[in-house]
C-alpha cells in the first residue's frame, strides 16, 4: 500500500489508463481480424467497410500511444494491400 497520497492517485490514473490501453488495442485487434476474415471469405465489399473501420480504430490506438506510428502504417498498409489484391 502506498505511504503518500500523490502516489496513491499515480496507482488509480495508471489503472485508468491501462484500461483505456487495453480498449483501443482491443478494438483495433478486432478490426483487423474482421478484415482477414472478410479477405478470407472473398467479400470484397464486406472487406472495404472493415477496411475503412480498421484503419480508423488503427489511427486511433495510434493517436493514444498503444502502438507506434510505423506499425499503424505498417498494419493499414498491409491491410490495404489485402484488400485490392481481391478479384
């Protein structure tokens, strides 16, 4: 337990910011796994809305700091790719 109260607030903002973490990379895992799946399936059309979602929510986990700004290019690049590689 801590002794001085400014680090008992540092225990209570670092679990609210965790939380917040977990969500945005969450959502963003979610998202992209919706893309493969719709790539899989051959949907072009269910694939570009995901597409659209994804980057969206990648921007976003980007923007909050959970991941870097390279591996969101990275993951929107290879989705994209993906996606007008379909028929």
């Amino acid at each position: 337990m801590p002794n001085l109260k400014n680090a008992e607030k540092r225990i209570l903002v670092n679990i609210k910011k965790e939380e917040n973490n977990n969500r945005y990379a969450a959502t963003m895992k979610n998202a992209i796994k919706k893309v493969d799946k719709a790539v899989a399936n051959k949907n072009k059309e269910e694939a570009a809305e995901a597409l659209k979602v994804a980057t969206k929510a990648i921007d976003k986990a980007c923007e909050a700091g959970v991941t870097s700004k390279n591996t969101a290019a990275r993951n929107k690049s290879r989705l994209t790719k993906k996606v007008s590689e379909m028929e």
